[in-house]
C-alpha cells in the first residue's frame, strides 16, 4: 500500500527544503491527495493523466491533509454542481462560513497595527536590504516597483484581498455566498480548455479568483495555482499553452504565484510561517531562478508578509552595554520569516487573546473561601484544577480519557456558585461522551448539560449564545481536546471571551496535533506562561497501560487476561484486508461481545492496497452490500461526514431524497445536498487516526501493513491505540518499525510565532 500520511507530522520534513522534500510536496503529492477521483479527464495537456482536482481545503494538514482528514474534498465531475449552487444556505455552508462576523470584528481591531511587527534586533546583509524594502512600501516612502533593485520585468497588478478560510456563523446572520455568475464560469472554461487544463475546474477557479477570472488567467495563468489542488508543474504547462514564447521560468509572475503556494502548502503542513532560509530553497528546488526576488515580489505585492524574531542566545551572559553609547548595542540573532496574513492576524490575535486572559483578574464571582471549599471536598490533581481555576484567567489540563473527571468536577463546582459554565469538544461524538460522564457522576441532572462542540459554540447553535457585546455569555470554559486548537479557531475563542472570563484548555499532549497550521496547546504548554495541572488519574486496564508506555516512547508487552489487546500478523496487503474484515465481522463480536457495529478501523492512509478506500469497499461487500446508487452510498452504510476542512463527524446513511443524502450523525440529522454528497461523505468503517480524534470505540482495529513503516509516529500509534475502550486489535505487518517508530520519531516540529509574539505581553 502507498500509505498516505495523516498530516505533516507523520509526512515531511518541517521546513521545505529539507531532505525528503518541501512541505508542499508532503501537502500535496500524496497517492490520492484529496479526492477520490481519478485523473481529470480533459484536453491532453499539463493535466493529462493527472488528478489536477487534488484539492486541499484552505488550511489544514498535509500528506493525507485536513481535507483528507476533514472535508475530503474533491473537485465534481463535471461543472454543473457549482453552478447549480445559489440561494439557500445549508448547513454545511452555514458551518464554513462560521464565525465571518467575528473574524471582521478581529480584523477591525489589528486594522491599526500597520507597521512591520518589530523584535528589537538588527539585521544585517540580504535580510536587511529586505526588511528595509518592505518599511518603505509599508510606509509609502517608495512605491512597491521602485524599491527593490531589479526591477520587475512585468507590470504588477493590485494585489487582491488574501483568501482566508471562511468560518462558521449562525444561518440567519450571514447571506448566502453567491455562486460565481455562469457567464463567468464559461469564461473562465474557455481560458482552460485553451490552456489544457481540466475544464471542471471553471467553477472553482471563478470562485476563487472572483470578477474577471478569465482575463486574470489570461494575465497572469499562474493565478490558476490559487485552485487548490493545482500543483507548479500544473500551471506551469498551462502558462505554456497560453503564453508560447513568452513563458519562462524566470517569470516574475512565476516566482510569486510559486512563492504562495509554497507557504499555504507549510500551512497544510502545519506552519503558520516559513524561516526565509527555508522558503528560498525550496524555490530553488521549484525551479525559481532567482528565489530572493519571487519573495520580495510577495511581499512588495502584499501576498506575503516578513517578521524578524529575535532568539534568545543561550550560554555566555550578554555583555554590559554603556548607558550613553546607544549605537553600541549589541545586536542580537534573528530569524527573518515569512508568511501569509490570515495566518499572522490570527496568531496575533490569539496572542492578544491569551495575554488579556493571563494579565486580568477573573470576575469575583464566588468568595475565595467557597472556592477553597470545594477543592478541599476534592482531592489530588482535582483540587490542584480547582484552585487554579479559581484565581487565574488562563490554566492548562493534561491527561488523558480518564482526566476527564477533573473538568467535570471543575464545572459542577463553577456552576455550584452561580458562574455561567460550559464544555466544548472538538466533535459531537466527544460531547457526547463527556456529557454521558456528567450525567453518570450524577453532577449534571438537568435538562441542561452544559457541553458543547467548539464549532457550535462558536457560530452559536450549541452553547449559551452571546451577550450584547458580541462575547459568550459564559464566565468559564473548559476546551477539551485542546491540541486539536489550530491558530484560527484558538484565536476567534480568546475573542469570543469576555473579560474577566476564565478559560481551561485540557488535553491530552501525546495525540497528533491539530489538522489546521499551528500547535497551540504545545506552545502554550512550553511557553509557562500560566498554571499547569497535570492529572495524576492513569487510565485503567491493560489498554490504559500500553497507551501510557506509548506516550513515553515505550512499547510494552501488556498482560490482557481479557484479550483487552490481540496482536495479528500479516505478511501482505491481501492478507492484511481479509484478516481485517475477519475481525471486525466475526473474530470480535464472537470472542469480545463487540458487534461489528460498534468497531472501528483505523489505518494510516486513505490510498493504497489497505487505506480506508479498499478497507471501506471490502466492509460494505460484507456488512452493507449495494449498488451505491446514491453517489456511491446506500442506506445503512457507515459514513465520515465533513461538513467543513479539519472536522469529521461519524454517523450512517438513512435515505435518499429529492433534498439529497440523509444521514443520522451522533443523534442529530443532516441533509447533504446531492452536489455536495462527493466533497463532504467517505464511507466509515475505516478512517485515519486524525478523523478519529476526540472519538472512541468499544474496539478498535489498527491496520499497519509493511509499507506503512514511513507513516508511523509516536503520536500517530498513541492516537489510534487511544481510540479503543475496550479491545484493541493491531493487524501487524510493520515488523520492528512500529517499536521503532514510538520510541524514535516523535511529532515533526511546526514552524509557529506564538511563543515570540507571547512573550512581551505577558506581565512580569
């Protein structure tokens, strides 16, 4: 099998240009990349034989990436879909525009910070000449075409408004998108049947590049790599048709559409910016032939923004500076990065959140001696998070399933003194467990149970809505599966707080981080910057003890009188899909009690001989056999839906309609409209270990079969072990890698800016 990653952790290299390959090629070149369907058919071109619909939603991960792990997404076949898709507002589209309103409040408030972001250090050489460049086309000293030495061998268009990812927002606060008008889809049609490329990528592309789509390609046919999915080699075989002679490599056209798509492929990677040394190789290695200029071109044209951080020297103390000689200050090292602007808004943004938390005192909403009280009534690391909560804006969780009692207790003990007090998961399969362990300590008796997902929260269907400045109306928050906070959803709940509110992050550290750029609770973990409270409640049984080894690098041979944990092995791919069908259908409902469904498999990759796509076609022959006469799916066949990137919720197909695809996903009912059944659905009985994040299973089968050794991490084996409550079945064919893998790869790093933007802020 052609195993493809879950994310960047588990594909490339941190950095693009490192061995192995950019970051964009770990976002983008894998096997299936983000859909399903085979090679575009369309005109013989750059295209031929490609599948040039690999799309990449707006943010998430890499290798497998958060489509993959999320939205699944998949350009139709065919351009009508897209065109057909006005006036109402779903709720999947209800969900991705969530939160747009409170993502230009956000914008309102940065408006004024127009001035580079300073660190207090010089630079010197290519860096400097750099950074004072964009000074003065930020302050309009210069114009952006006379600033750089070598001048610009095409005129520069205006640059157009950065494309963020939308968010969730209430139904009834937001107006539908408009569909790209069909005159504008058949223009933009013609310039790609002109050009080679696939014509089912006219609706996407009018979309994404707006009014005058098709002359902007005709301009410019490297804006076409702002269609995600679309890769440099792409583009530039279509430049080529369109351009003839005039096409070249050295194109300043070229240089920058190659210089963003590279830093959105770091963002599916996980990155929120790239160190420059970074981004140049990796525009050497796309055949840049002068990567400094594409990057001053960005950033002149306001597609890429620049930051000099300075880094903290370890070792010798610094040398005393005199008072009176200022031009003897000591220069200190730095890093210059790059990165997109929605991606720098959001992390300043999350840390303005953060540090108005941590530096204010939380509302008086309890006499100190009731706080006292109740965590005397409790005991060990409970207490510990009570105390904390009580006299801090900003306290970090660690733990793993069983921790899950202490923010339950916190909560009833919030809400015993009158404080407005809520959970939020990253799914519904997690609120609902959580909400099953409220009421099972018999601490949530109400109608009531004050737990929501983060996405409703946010765009305000779950949760207690907002007061009338726009803020949650809640006193305290508790984030469970906080490590799968990416920078932008972090950021819109530290605004959504009102001041005075406190907020608890809790999570476990050891499971894969979060499908979009960012790692905001092992930033905010390494950053100390509040109270830490690390669970003493281990997770029981032989599953808790070989999960517990796991996250520290061991993989112990557990004693499971109960078969709690059977190993398989297998020699082949053939043999690896037969013996997993085995189990879920006879092997664990015959020998745990287990039905099949209520067992879940999990295998590194959507693609190969034993990703989810041949795992899921093998269970439904079995368990829900048919013809798929509903864009591939029957009634009672399991399902992944996504209703926006990053999320995937698990439910089962109902029926099917005139309306479209109806589906029950934990307990509540969607409607996915026909044209959006092949973008939002997978079939379920096999996902990946990000899309079963925040879930759990009464048993679990992980499929590791040989050639899935490059895949494995330690994170990644800790979050698909993780998921069974009861028995967990490992289909082994990975030999010494797996041991390997868990004490030797840990999760890739993430190119972040939160520690350094933190840091200032916070009140010593």
């Amino acid at each position: 099998m052609s195993t493809e990653p879950e994310t960047t952790e588990d594909a490339e290299p941190g950095t693009p240009g490192a061995a192995g390959g950019t970051p964009a090629e770990g976002a983008g070149d894998s096997a299936e990349g983000t859909g399903d369907s085979a090679a575009q058919e369309g005109p013989a071109g750059p295209f031929a034989g490609e599948s040039a619909a690999e799309e990449g939603p707006a943010g998430p991960s890499a290798g497998e990436s958060a489509a993959e792990e999320g939205s699944g997404a998949r350009v139709a076949e065919g351009s009508g879909a897209a065109e057909g898709e006005a006036g109402r507002l779903s709720e999947a589209e209800a969900e991705l525009l969530a939160q747009r309103a409170e993502r230009e409040r956000i914008e309102q408030r940065k408006a004024e910070k127009k001035a580079p972001i300073e660190a207090g250090a010089k630079l010197s050489g290519r860096a400097a000449d750099l950074l004072a460049a964009v000074r003065a086309v930020e302050s309009g000293e210069k114009p952006a075409a006379t600033v750089f030495e070598e001048p610009a061998p095409a005129p520069r268009r205006p640059a157009p408004e950065p494309v963020r990812r939308p968010q969730p927002v209430a139904a009834e606060t937001v107006a539908a998108p408009a569909a790209p008008a069909p005159e504008a889809v058949q223009g933009v049609r013609r310039v790609l049947g002109e050009g080679g490329a696939p014509e089912t990528l006219a609706p996407q592309a009018a979309a994404v590049l707006g009014e005058g789509a098709d002359e902007l390609l005709r301009a410019d046919p490297w804006q076409l790599l702002r269609v995600a999915g679309v890769r440099p080699e792409q583009a530039d075989g279509f430049a080529r048709a369109l351009l003839g002679a005039e096409c070249a490599p050295d194109d300043a056209r070229r240089g920058r559409a190659v210089t963003v798509w590279l830093l959105e492929q770091a963002a599916l990677a996980g990155h929120t910016a790239l160190e420059m040394p970074a981004l140049l190789a990796a525009l050497a290695q796309r055949g840049v032939p002068e990567p400094e200029s594409a990057v001053q071109d960005s950033i002149a044209e306001g597609e890429a923004l620049v930051f000099q951080d300075a880094l903290e020297e370890t070792g010798a103390p610094a040398p005393a500076v005199e008072p009176d000689d200022p031009e003897e200050e000591r220069e200190r090292p730095v890093r210059v990065l790059v990165g997109l602007e929605r991606y720098a808004l959001a992390e300043e943004s999350l840390a303005d959140g953060l540090a108005r938390l941590v530096n204010s005192v939380p509302k008086q909403d309890g006499p100190a001696e009731e706080w006292e009280r109740l965590a005397a009534a409790a005991a060990g690391s409970t207490a510990e998070l009570i105390r904390a909560a009580a006299g801090h804006g900003l306290v970090l969780h660690t733990g793993g399933e069983a921790s899950l009692a202490e923010p339950a207790a916190l909560l009833h003990a919030a809400r015993s003194l009158g404080l407005r007090a809520w959970a939020a998961t990253h799914g519904p399969v997690g609120r609902d467990r959580f909400a099953a362990l409220l009421r099972r300590t018999g601490q949530e008796g109400g109608a009531e149970v004050p737990v929501a997902t983060v996405p409703g929260l946010l765009s305000g269907p779950e949760g207690p809505g907002r007061d009338a400045d726009g803020a949650l109306d809640l006193d305290l928050l508790v984030v469970l599966d906080a490590p799968q906070l990416d920078v932008e959803t972090a950021a819109l709940l530290t605004e959504s707080l009102p001041d005075g509110a406190r907020l608890v992050l809790a999570g476990d550290p050891a499971v894969l981080w979060s499908v979009g750029p960012g790692r905001v609770f092992a930033d905010l973990l390494a950053a100390r910057i509040c109270p830490q409270v690390a669970s003493r409640l281990p997770d029981p049984g032989p599953l808790g003890e070989l999960v517990s080894g796991i996250g520290v690098g061991e993989l112990n041979q557990v004693e499971a009188p109960g078969k709690e944990v059977v190993i398989v092995p297998v020699r082949d791919a053939g043999e690896a899909v037969h013996r997993t069908v085995q189990l879920v259908v006879d092997s664990v409902p015959r020998a745990i009690g287990v039905p099949a469904e209520e067992t879940q498999v999990i295998t590194p990759g959507h693609g190969g001989a034993v990703g989810t796509r041949a795992l899921n076609a093998a269970l439904k022959e079995r368990l829900n056999p048919g013809p798929g006469r509903f864009g591939g799916f029957d009634p009672g066949d399991r399902i992944v839906y996504s209703p926006t990137p990053g999320r995937a919720v698990p439910g089962r197909v109902v029926k099917a309609d005139a309306e479209g695809l109806h589906l029950s996903c934990a307990g509540g009912s969607v409607v996915v409209p026909k044209e959006r059944v092949e973008q939002s659905l997978r079939h379920g009985w096999a996902m990946t270990a990000h899309q079963a994040v925040g879930s759990r299973w009464p048993a679990v089968v992980v499929v590791l079969p040989g050639d899935a050794a490059q895949a494995l991490s330690r994170p990644w084996v800790y979050t698909a072990f993780g998921r069974a409550d009861r028995h967990l079945s490992v289909v082994h064919g990975v030999e010494q890698a797996l041991p390997r893998a868990v004490a030797e790869v840990p999760a890739k790093p993430r190119t972040t800016r939160l520690p350094v933007l933190l840091a200032p802020q916070i009140a010593g």
